[in-house]
C-alpha cells in the first residue's frame, strides 16, 4: 500500500506526509521542486494541473490524498483507477456548509462531484479554518507587535493541521468510504483570544487591533481576487459559514482529543522570533 499525497510540502499535505512517515506507511509525495522528506517517504515530480506530469507517480499507488481545485481532475481520476487507486480522500473545506455559488465553495464541490463519480471510494473532510493560518501574521509580527485582525468578533474553532492529516491517514487505511467528515479544533476563539494565545505562547506582549468591517473589505479585495474576497465576507462577515461550532469527529475518528492552538505554537513558536 503506497499513498500519493498532494500538497506534499503545505500545511496540510505537509502533515499527511509526517502522519504517513511517523506510522511506518510508505509514502510518495507530489512536489514540484526538490524538498527533504522524512523516511519512507519518496519524490515524486509533478503538477495537479496537469496530470500527465505525474501518470509514473501512481504506479503501485493504493490511496490518494487529494487537494481540491486542480485542472483536468477527470483525467487525473482516469489515470489514478488506471494505476489501481482505490481510495481518495479528498481536503475539501466547511465552505460547503453553505451555498456552493461561491468562488471558493464552488471548487470544492466540483472536486467532491467529480471524485464521487469516478467510481473509486473517497472520504470527504470538510474541514474549519486551519490554525497555520496564524501564518497570515507573520509580516505584521516581523515590524512590531499588533496584529490587525479581521472579523474581530466571530469565533472560529480553527483546527490543526496534523488533526486532519490524523484523519486523512485513517481514512486512506479504508475508513470511513462514502463519508463527509466535518472538521473542527477544540474549541471556538475570536482572533483576539487567537492573538493572545499566540503572544503567550512566543513569550511577546501582543495587541491585536480589531479591523471594522469596511477595513477587512478593503483588506480582502486588495490581497485576493474579486470572487475569492467576496466568498469569504460572505463566510465570516454575513456568517453562511459557520465554523464556530464545536465537534467531537477528530476525537471519534484518532482516539485523540483535537489538539490546541496552544499546541500548535509551541510547535511554531520558532517561526515567531
Ligand atoms: N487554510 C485553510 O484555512 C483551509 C481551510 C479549509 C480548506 N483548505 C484547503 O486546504 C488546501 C491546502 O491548504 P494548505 O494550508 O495546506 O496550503 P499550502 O500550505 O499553501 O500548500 C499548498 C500545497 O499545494 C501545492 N501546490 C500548489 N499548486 C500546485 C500544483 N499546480 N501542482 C502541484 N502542487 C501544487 C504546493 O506546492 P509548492 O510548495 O510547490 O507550492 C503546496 O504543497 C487549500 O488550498 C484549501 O483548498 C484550507
């Protein structure tokens, strides 16, 4: 059993690829340039746009973990059932709570439409908005100490990424087949109480500054395009997304309580400094 997974070198695929490595499961990883990858896991070269770059990639492959809103997924599909593929699990996202009109909704459900008809088993995760996205204030930390958060009010149980590889993993082991797994963290925190997490946890005093909502317009629609922007005012700013609640599907599915924010920065502290 041999798993190909996407994304090998992001937060999520990233995760996976350690998941995979930490439990002795071999592992090929998509990359589109060179990287070091832990034991057990082998490169493999290619672009998801383009699935003829990487049709040598799924010999021998049993299990795929699949980012959504690549090109020519039919033809991906095609090759991976070809090669043997009998499981995707697929990284699709809690935007499918709501309408799928959106930009963002509307490449995840594509993904999903098109992976369920390709006639292999999948598992979906949908999950909450992933704690690396902590990330996003890095530059802001870089020149001082505020952080300028967006929809300071709404509570978002943001989950770590090594949650839902934990899931990807189990699921790519034959679980779950023909299930949609919605994904949360533990617990459900403004960006302010993010933010003080964040401070006590790099050892600096941090004031998050909350944005209004025409600032955190401004903000959106001047880092990303147009559909994009507007897709997620809609998810956070109008709530048609709802990733405050809390569930328990990652304690059901690893045995393990999902893990903290806290642990997700004392594990990248270091990036802070
Ligand atoms: N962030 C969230 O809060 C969130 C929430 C729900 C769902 N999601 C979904 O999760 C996905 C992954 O998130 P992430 O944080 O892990 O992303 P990320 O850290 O930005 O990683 C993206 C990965 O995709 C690879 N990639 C991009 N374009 C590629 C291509 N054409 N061919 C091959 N590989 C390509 C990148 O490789 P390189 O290193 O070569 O660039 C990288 O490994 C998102 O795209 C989104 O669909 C995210």
């Amino acid at each position: 059993m041999t798993i190909l997974v996407t994304g090998a070198t992001g937060n999520a695929g990233g995760a996976v690829v350690q998941s995979l490595a930490a439990q002795g499961i071999p592992g090929r990883a998509l990359i589109r340039s060179e990287t070091s990858l832990p034991t057990g896991i082998e490169p493999a070269y290619g672009d998801l746009n383009r699935p003829d770059t990487f049709v040598d990639a799924l010999a021998g492959v049993t299990g795929m973990f699949l980012l959504s809103g690549y090109d020519r997924l039919d033809e991906l599909l095609t090759n991976a059932a070809r090669a043997g593929v009998r499981k995707v699990v697929v990284l699709s996202s809690s935007s499918l709570d709501g309408e799928v009109t959106n930009a963002v909704a509307a490449y995840h459900h594509a993904t999903e439409e098109a992976v369920r008809a390709a006639g292999l088993d999948w598992t979906f995760l949908r999950p909450n908005s992933f704690m690396s996205n902590t990330l996003r204030w890095l530059d802001q930390l870089r020149a001082g100490d505020e952080v300028r958060v967006q929809f300071p009010d709404v509570p978002v149980s943001t989950i770590h990424p090594r949650d839902i590889a934990d899931v990807a993993v189990r699921s790519l082991q034959g679980s779950h087949n023909g299930e949609v797994l919605r994904l949360t963290g533990p617990v459900a925190l403004t960006p302010v109480e993010q933010v003080a997490i964040l401070g006590e946890g790099i050892g600096r005093k941090l004031t998050a500054y909350p944005m209004s909502r025409s600032e955190t317009h401004d903000a959106l629609f001047a880092a990303m395009p147009e559909p994009y922007a507007a897709a997620i005012e809609s998810f956070f700013g109008d709530g048609t997304v709802d990733e405050t609640s809390v569930n328990d599907t990652v304690a059901k599915v690893t045995g393990q309580p999902a893990r903290t924010l806290q642990t997700w920065v004392r594990e990248n502290a270091a990036l802070f400094h």
